[in-house]
C-alpha cells in the first residue's frame, strides 16, 4: 500500500531542486502534478540506503551503533513546560533548564543519547536558540546528541560553533557527534520546503538524520490503524527518497512515528494503547525493511508523577522495546501530551528503561545455565540455594536492582519515613544537579565561542 501510495498519489508541494532530481531518477508527474516515485525506484533507493550507523559520542566509549537488532532508549521533544522541582507546577522552559536537563541525564546510563527535550522560551531570537541549545549540548554531555534547527542558514553556524568546541575546522564534519532531527514531509503527503533545504545543509555537513514523520491518527492520517501505517511509512519512505537521491548511503535514522490523537476531544494522547502498538508495528515495519528504525515511546499524558505517568510510560517502553525499536525517542522525562518535561520523570525513566532492557535480553538457556549439580546439591544438602555459589553469579548477572522503587516491607518503609516514589526521585534529581557539574568544554574553547556567538548564561 505504502509503495502504491507513493507511485500513484504521489507527494505534494516539493521544492524545485527536489523535483529536478528526482525526475532525473525516473520519478514523474501525476495528472494532478504531483511528483510520484515508481515502485522500483523506491526499492532500489531503500536497498542503497544506510542499514546501520553509528551515533558518536564526543566520547568514543559512549558511541552507540543504531541498526539491526539493537535497541536504545533515549530522548526527545520540545517541550515548552518544565515542571518545576520545587515547586511541583508548570513554568515556561528556559535554556537554564535545558542545561540542567542535559548534565542530568549524562549520568543516567539507561538513556542512551540526549536530544534537546525542551525548547528555551527565554531566548526569542531564532538564530540564538539553535546556537546556545547547541552549546547546552557540548557543555553538558558527552554522549551522542541531537537537535534541530530553525532555519537552514544555522545549520553552518552550528557547525562552526561545534568545530570551535573540537579546535580545529573541519573537525567536527570528521567525526559527527550531533544528529539532526528534521521532518521533511508535512502530513498528509507532501513535503516542507524549509525542511527539506535543512536536511540538504545537514547532509552537506555530514550531519547524520533523524527524518520523522509525526502524522496524528484522524487528523492529518487516517483513523484506521492499518491505512495509518502505511501512510506513515509512505510519507517516511519520502523522506528517505530525499535524502538518498542526493546521497546515496547517507546516516539517516528511518524515524516512522505514528502519533494518536483522542477522536473524542482531538487533544494528542502519548500514553495509550494505541500509541504503543502502532509505534510497535512501525518498529518491525523498519526493521524489516532493513533500516535503522526511530520511533516514540515513553511518552505521558498525565501532568503529574503518578500512576497514570508510570503505566502509560511503562505499557508504550516495553510494547516498543520487545518489537525492537533501534532508537526509542521520547523515552525519559516526557510529560502533559509532550508539552511539559520533569527532572523527576528523567530518573524514574531510566530505571524504567533499565528494567525494560533486562526483559528485553530475555532469559539465556544454556548447560551452564541450568546448574543440574548446584539443585542436586543443595536439594541433597540445605534443602535452600541461599549459600548457593550460583546464587550469588545470578545475583551479579541475572537480576537488576531498582535504585528509587521500594521493595521493604510496610512498617520497614515506614519507618525509614513513608517516602512515594516521586520523593525519592526529586531527591535523586536534586543530588545529581548539585554534584555532577562537568566540565566538557574547555574555558578556552567557550571563551571563542562566546567571542562569535552570544551564549545566554
């Protein structure tokens, strides 16, 4: 369906330069006008496409390779709400806390790399929020990051300010350790002009993408889950015409999202079923497609950290990371519909995501595994396992370890002081923005960069 959508009803509102190119690699014009890809022309571009890349991180050992059967949760959004700390209520987000946000989830080790998860509202000027949510993200991590840009034009002065950061020019192009997230297609079936010019400047610059498609279910994709799918995966697979037919082979993150709406109020819903089986679906689409697949998962409706919180982010991270998602976006901190983000919810979300990874690799059987001797013995000898040797190797190697869920008995937790789950997670917040303060970036590289660009404090 997807194949036939792209070959018949074609895309709409494409830029000249993509048009040219594209009937140059034997796309045409519809009776409508609209540019359409024949069949073949699209598989030949999904069997020259990247099948597995690597995201670097500024450090090499935090690298991630995305891509066949890996998966890694990490971030995403562009929240406009934080929800404050302190005192529990929504404010506007600024770049102060985007700064915090991003020290904070460097030493989260289930987050696998860091997008920009909340857009700065104190900064108004275009220009100047790509630039200092760009430095935001050298100054706070090392590890793979990603952001996205206003206007194409920035693409280059983000470069330049990242090549600062490296010493020498050149050097980040060399060795790209910031993605891009883009959406060149605007649903239904057609595509953006501006969109299109930036990923165009990001692969000019080596930048690797991440183009996504965002259709929302009955609003700007059909209703029915199946016809959804297939619109969606047209619209990505567009993308990736795009981005191939000016490079063939180019680092580009097969990022299919089908996003639901709730038909009764027409208000985005992140955290149901629906959402969490469709991204599962779009999951395995990708990935036997053969491409390293992005999709959205972990997301919340609820507005505080709460039962609704934890089972909707629970149900959407295990549906799509047992389907193999490659790169699940949106997987820590995400809340309100994703308009808001919580430090609360990023710490609470990495352990989440660590025990979805430890459902993930499943159980290993194997001779050694089943341990004949060691049940003889202590079958034949305590009548337990407690002194079992192999108790304490599965200890080490088979089990995880919650960190802020609490698992004492009833008069034990009260009696350390009857603490929910979001007050020990705003505790845990609270420590690590007090004394993880890194210092990733040199004073004398931030000293040139605040010499060429103006970086809000």
């Amino acid at each position: 369906m997807a194949l036939r959508l792209l070959s018949e009803l074609g895309m709409g509102e494409c830029p000249d330069v993509l048009v040219e190119r594209s009937l140059e690699a034997r796309a045409f014009r519809n009776a409508d006008g609209r540019l359409c890809f024949p069949e073949s022309m699209v598989e030949d571009l999904v069997a020259g496409a990247a099948c597995s890349i690597t995201l670097h991180g500024r450090d090499p050992s935090r690298s991630i390779t995305v891509g066949g059967d890996s998966v890694h949760f990490g971030t995403g959004g562009a929240a406009v709400q934080t929800l404050d700390l302190e005192t529990a209520t929504y404010r506007p987000s600024t770049i102060r806390d985007l700064r915090d946000f991003t020290r904070l989830q460097d030493v989260l080790t289930n987050i696998s790399w860091f997008t920009r998860c909340c857009i700065a509202t104190d900064i108004d000027d275009p220009f100047d929020l790509d630039i200092n949510t760009a430095h935001a993200l050298l100054a706070g991590t090392t590890k793979p990051v990603a952001t996205a840009f206003s206007h194409p034009d920035n693409v280059a002065h983000v470069v330049r300010l990242f090549d600062l950061a490296e010493g020498r020019d050149g050097r980040f192009r060399e060795r790209p350790w910031c993605a891009a997230h883009i959406s060149p297609v605007i649903s239904p079936m057609r595509f953006g002009d501006d969109a299109v010019m930036t990923a165009l400047q990001c692969i000019r610059h080596n930048i690797p993408i991440s183009c996504i498609t965002a259709a929302q279910s009955g609003a700007t994709a059909p209703a029915v889950p199946a016809a959804f799918l297939a619109t969606s995966l047209a619209e990505t697979l567009a993308s990736l015409i795009m981005v191939n037919l000016f490079r063939p082979g180019h680092p580009m993150i097969f990022s299919n999202w089908p996003l639901v709406i709730d038909l009764r109020t027409g208000a985005f819903s992140g955290g149901g079923g629906e959402s969490a089986i469709m991204n599962a679906a779009s999951a395995q689409i990708s990935n036997w497609l053969g491409l390293p697949s992005g999709i959205a998962a972990g997301m919340s409706d609820a507005k505080a950290i709460d039962a609704q919180m934890g089972a909707e982010k629970g149900i959407t991270a295990l549906a799509t990371g047992l389907a193999g998602g490659n790169m699940i976006y949106e997987s820590a901190g995400m809340m309100a519909s994703l308009l808001g983000t919580s430090f609360e919810a990023f710490v609470l979300d990495n352990e989440m995501n660590g025990q979805v990874y430890r459902i993930i690799r499943g159980i290993e059987v194997s001779e050694d595994r089943l341990v004949f001797d060691d049940i003889r013995h202590s079958v034949l000898t305590h009548g337990h396992f407690l002194a079992s040797q192999e108790t304490m190797r599965a200890m080490q190697r088979d089990y995880v370890y919650p960190e802020l869920a609490d698992r004492n008995p009833p008069e034990v937790w009260a009696q350390q002081g009857a603490r929910d789950i979001r007050d020990m997670a705003r505790r845990k917040a609270r420590q690590i923005l007090d004394t993880h303060r890194p210092e990733y970036l040199s004073a004398a590289a931030d000293a040139q960069i605040r010499q060429e660009f103006r970086i809000y404090p």
